[in-house]
C-alpha cells in the first residue's frame, strides 16, 4: 500500500471514528436514566435515621433531551426507591426553552407524583432564576420552596435532620451569596440551640459547588450540589472539556471535605450543546447508615 493510500485511510477512519462519536453522543448517550447508589455513613445516625433513603435529582434541563417521555421515566425511577426524601438542586428548567402552560402542567403533574415519606425540596438553578414560572410549578407539585430556606425533619426518638438550601447566585442580582449563607447559618444556630439535646444531621442543597469556598461548609455534614454534570463531555483519564462557572473547581461526583460530604449529581438533560458522551443522564440514591 503506498503512503498516499495510508495517509487516506487514516483520515477517512479518524472521520468515520468522529462522526459515529458526535452521533452517539447526541441520539445516544443523551437517553436512558442510571441510579447511582451511595452508602453515606455517620455515627450520628445510631438507630435514628439508620436506613434512611434520599433521591437527589438535578438538572433535567426540560425541553432540551429531555420530554415528557423522559420525565415519567424519572418519577417511575424514583418512586420504585421508596424514598424518604427528594430533593431537586437546580435547573428543572433551560434557558433556552420559553415554557408554556402545557408544559408547566406536565411538569407539575409528574412532579406531583413523585412519593417522599418525608419531604419533597427544591431550588433554583441559574437557568431556573430565569423562569418566573419555576416557583409556581414547585408549588404546586408539593415541593417545599428551599431557596434562603430550612425544614427539620424529626424522627421516632426527636433526633433531627435539619435541611438549608441556598438559590442560584450566578444570575441572581437581587441577594448577595453571604446574606444567604448567613440566612441559614442563622436558622442552624436556632435548631442547635433549641435542640441541645438531640442529635443534629445537617443537609444543604447548593446548586454551584463552588460556592461552598466561601462558608463554612463544615457546619454540614452532606452538601448536595449540581450544575456541573460532572462534565457533560468526558473523555477517559482528563478533566472534562468544558465545565460552567461556578463549578470549575468542584465537577466530580463526589469529594471527602473533613467531615463533609459533598455529593455532586451528573444530571439528566443537557445545557448549551445537546451531547453527553461517557456521562449517561443520572439520579443519586443515598442511603444513610451507621455501619
């Protein structure tokens, strides 16, 4: 074979290579939802919240890959894990998708019949900041409202978990992040004092994990967290080609910070650009354990 042959060889399977990769990557790696399962241990937990099940979703992104087909695939998904508690940490909503009142009643419908024995909790994300339609639809679906927010969940013995959530910050010019943080730092300091006497398990739901640098993040002990995919372009052994501001530091599925741990979800639709590749569209399920 001469070498003008090779050479064009070469090129047509490096082609032939890219293309089924970019095909791939939009009609298929952007379909099917995984569960990523965790065990998150603490001896706080004893007997008390031993067992306890969380389901955190994160970015759906809807209308971008993900319809109504995909969003009843969520809620059947999730519902099958008997959860305790579902939180959503951000962008159910796009920026770039106007959402009409049909679409605002699916997703309230299907949103409505996720099953929590324990709560349902949502917040903003810097798409969602865009929407005026995203509190009504959380509403109305028997979310709780968690930006600049807190709920306390007590169980059979008054032991308590105490869940903060903090709103998008990147396109939120109404509140400045530290008189956020400082909202729930205040409503943490109340349950502590209040419940001397109990234990305390501490849960926030941020949704740029970068921002986590600028509290003390150590006054809790699970930090739940979305915005970066975890890159929604991966390539095996190297950082991911692109990651959003405000997660440019933290991007991984999870990260050991102390005591704290931060669990960040890859998500289930797109933003920007409709392609995921080695990233399949994902929830986490947590299982909170003394052993």
């Amino acid at each position: 074979m001469s070498k003008l042959k090779k050479i064009i060889l070469i090129v047509l399977s490096l082609i032939i290579i890219i293309t089924l990769t970019v095909l791939y990557s939009r009609y298929l790696g952007t379909k099917g939802l995984i569960i990523k399962e965790y065990k998150i241990e603490n001896k706080i937990f004893k007997d008390n919240f031993h067992g306890l099940k969380i389901v955190h979703i994160s970015d759906i992104h809807y209308l971008t890959t993900v319809g109504k087909k995909e969003l009843e695939n969520i809620v059947n998904k999730t519902n099958k894990l008997n959860p305790d508690i579902v939180v959503i940490t951000g962008d159910l909503l796009d920026k770039d998708h106007k959402v009409n009142k049909k679409n605002m009643d699916i997703l309230i419908e299907n949103l409505s019949n996720i099953s929590a024995t324990m709560g349902k909790y949502a917040i903003t994300g810097n798409h969602d900041i865009l929407h005026k339609e995203w509190e009504e639809i959380i509403n109305n679906s028997g979310f709780i409202n968690m930006n600049e927010n807190y709920d306390t969940i007590y169980n059979k013995n008054n032991d308590i978990i105490f869940i903060g959530g903090i709103s998008s910050s990147i396109n939120d010019n109404n509140t400045k992040f530290k008189d956020k943080i400082d909202i729930i730092n205040n409503k943490l300091d109340e349950a502590i004092n209040n419940n001397k006497d109990k234990n305390i398990y501490n849960i926030l739901l941020i949704h740029e994990p970068d921002f986590i640098d600028k509290f003390d993040y150590s006054r809790f002990n699970l930090i739940l967290s979305g915005h970066s995919h975890n890159g929604q372009i991966k390539l095996p052994l190297i950082r991911p080609i692109y990651l959003p501001k405000g997660s440019k530091k933290y991007y991984k599925p999870y990260y050991k910070l102390k005591d704290t741990d931060l669990y960040i979800s890859s998500g289930i639709g797109t933003s920007n650009y409709k392609f995921r590749l080695f990233n399949k569209p994902s929830i986490n399920f947590y299982r909170l354990t003394n052993k």
